[in-house]
C-alpha cells in the first residue's frame, strides 16, 4: 500500500505539549484514501529537523509529505502557500541556536510553493466546518525551516508536499489569555479532510483565497 508521511513537532518555547504531534500521532497507521499514513516526531531545532525528516523520506518512500506545526495565535487550520529560504529565529530552538538572517539552503532558490492543492484543500474544510484558511507566510522560525527543506527535498522527485500550521490547544490556550484555540481531535479531522482532499485531487481549484497584507 503507498504511504503519506505526516510529520509534527516536538514540544518547545516552554510549553509541555505540541498539538502538532498529538494529532499526527493519532493518525499513525490510518488508511486514507488508499494510502497508509505513517507519523514522525521531529525535533524543534535548525538543522537536525531537515535530517529527520530526509531520513524519514528515505525511510517512508512517501506518495505525499504534509508537515505540522503549531502557530500560537492562529485561529484556524493554515495552509501554507510559500517556504523562504531565510532562517531568523525570534527564539532559540530547544538546542539552543538561535540563527539570524541565514539561509536555509546556500544556493537555494528564494522561495519555493507548496505543490499540494491548497485551495481544493480549503474548500473541503469549509465544507466539513472545520476553520482554515491559505497563509502567506509560514514565518522564519522551525516550521519554515522544514517547510523549505521538504520542498527543497522534492524539487527533484514526482512527491508532493506541503505544510500546515495549527492553533494552540484548548489546554496551552489557558495558559495564553485571549488566545484562540482548537481542539486537537478537531485538527485530527482536519487532517485526514487535508489529506484525503490532496490524494484525490490532481489540478488545484482557481479560487480566492488571498490576503491584503
């Protein structure tokens, strides 16, 4: 049976758990759409993130990569659009290191897209209730960090990937006054709508879902 590989987050910035791995691993093993989906934990730090995750490519022999992340202060599913290839950590990961304005990849190329159909993506959420919406910009800290290296890594290979951010959950929300939340059994459905919608679908739909700023 082909696979997907669905990878999440460690936890980090001082917080006990990461919603981004709680979801992914519940759906470790899951069938979808004619796929076997198989989780991975990577570590929130520069550099040894990439290495986890070419090693689980290698390993998995994918058909499709969706990475995880927590974004603390979204409210909805994000689905990322673009990957920069600029490093500048507002916090040190959890190794310590804390790079300033370096690339991702020397040489690499400025920015790569997600080459999942986000906008059919978005579409089968809203039908499903679930909250999303496409994201312009998937920051400069980890999560960007792996977002360009899995899209560096494809470059070369017929594997599509892509990445989604995640709110907090309702139990790091207590702790982060006004700020919103989902729970994670909400993003688990969320993910296998994502997943499912991107297996079965070959051109992306051309719809709105831009930004003002």
């Amino acid at each position: 049976m082909p696979t997907v590989l669905l990878t999440g987050f460690a936890p980090f910035g001082g917080e006990a758990v990461n919603p981004s791995w709680q979801a992914v691993a519940s759906l470790q093993g899951a069938r979808i759409a004619g796929h076997r989906v198989v989780a991975r934990e990577l570590p929130v730090e520069f550099g040894t993130s990439l290495r986890a995750l070419r090693a689980a490519i290698r390993e998995v022999v994918p058909a499709l990569v969706l990475c995880v992340g927590q974004a603390g202060g979204r409210a909805r599913l994000s689905l990322e659009r673009v990957a920069i290839n600029v490093d500048d950590a507002r916090i040190p990961d959890n190794a310590g290191a804390r790079p300033v304005d370096c690339a991702v990849v020397a040489d690499g190329p400025a920015a790569y897209f997600a080459t999942l159909p986000i906008k059919a993506m978005l579409a089968a959420l809203g039908e499903a209730g679930i909250p999303a919406e496409v994201s312009q910009s998937a920051g400069t800290y980890v999560c960007n960090h792996v977002f360009y290296g899995l899209m560096h890594a494809l470059r070369a290979r017929r594997v599509r990937g892509g990445f989604i951010h995640i709110p907090y959950s309702p139990e790091q929300a207590a702790r982060h006054p006004g700020a919103p939340s989902m729970a994670v059994e909400t993003v688990v459905a969320g993910l296998r709508v994502a997943l499912r919608t991107a297996l079965a679908t070959g051109a992306d739909l051309r719809v709105s879902a831009g930004a003002e700023h």
